[in-house]
C-alpha cells in the first residue's frame, strides 16, 4: 500500500505539469512570467492597458522588451502603445510587424497593424490588414471604427494621388 501511495506520488509530481497544461501556443514568455521583478512590471503594465492608459504602460512595456525582444505579446502591445504617441508611427509599424509575423492569435491584431500602416502611408496594405479584421467579424462598434479607418485611408490614397500646390 505504501509502495502504490509514493508511486503515484512520485508520478502526479513528475508529469502532472503536463496534465494541466494549456493546448495552442503561450502568448507570453513563461521566462518573463517567472522573474518576479519582470511579472511585477508586466502587470503594472497590464493594469494601465486595462485603464486605455497606453502612454503610462509604455516604458514598462520598454523595459520587458529590451530583455524579450522576441516576445510577440510584448512586441503587440509596445505597439498599440506607440499608436498613442503621433511622433513614433514607425515604432509602433516595426514592433505590430512582427508580432503579426508570429502570427499570434490575437482578435484585434490586424485592427492595430492596419492603423499603424495606415500612419505610416501603407494604404494598401492598411486597406488589406483592415479587412482580414472585418472579416473576423468584429463587434459592431469596432466594425464601424474599422469601416471609418477604411475610408480615411480610401481617403488618403486620393490625396496624394493628386497633390495640390499649397
């Protein structure tokens, strides 16, 4: 009796990890969720995220990914940060890029990758990203936010197809 209670001791110890792992890919580096310092930071970041407080996210959000700059989650949401800042439409283009190279599994991506290409005159291309995220079928609201971004860059594409001597 006491040799079957260690065995199955022994057993539940070594693979039950294994039993209660989540399926489909970790969109968070267990590394970073580890650390205690790195988990402290990543949370205080989340919080103000979860507050659509995007600049004050944005140095933790810097800070992590200095240290996991490979990270996709980390790499969508410096970008969705860097939207908010009009200076750094570029930044907030290269990180979304390759979160959207990583082809992680995220709703609202293509909405925020189409924004930043949209800022950084990819029409086309914003055009594209914003219609893979209509075709995801959104909420109403965001489908009419997105349907309003396809005009502004519907828009802009006239624009400069024909500039005008100011």
């Amino acid at each position: 009796m006491k040799f079957r209670f260690v065995f199955f001791y022994f057993l539940f110890i070594f693979f039950g990890p294994f039993l209660f792992a989540q399926t489909g890919p970790s969109l968070i580096n267990a590394k970073l969720l580890s650390d205690k310092g790195d988990k402290l930071l990543f949370e205080k970041a989340e919080t103000h995220v979860q507050d659509d407080n995007f600049l004050d996210a944005l140095p933790f959000y810097q800070l992590l990914s200095d240290k996991y700059p490979a990270d996709g989650y980390l790499n969508y949401r410096l970008g969705i940060c860097y939207l908010s800042k009009s200076e750094t439409p570029e930044k907030s283009l290269e990180n979304l890029k390759k979160a959207v190279e990583l082809n992680l599994p995220i709703p609202d991506l293509n909405y925020y990758y189409g924004r930043a290409l949209h800022l950084n005159y990819f029409f086309n291309d914003a055009l594209a990203s914003f219609q893979k995220y209509l075709d995801s079928k959104p909420s109403a609201k965001q489908t009419e936010k997105t349907k309003l971004y396809i005009a502004y860059c519907k828009n802009a594409k006239e624009q400069i197809a024909i500039p005008a001597d100011v």
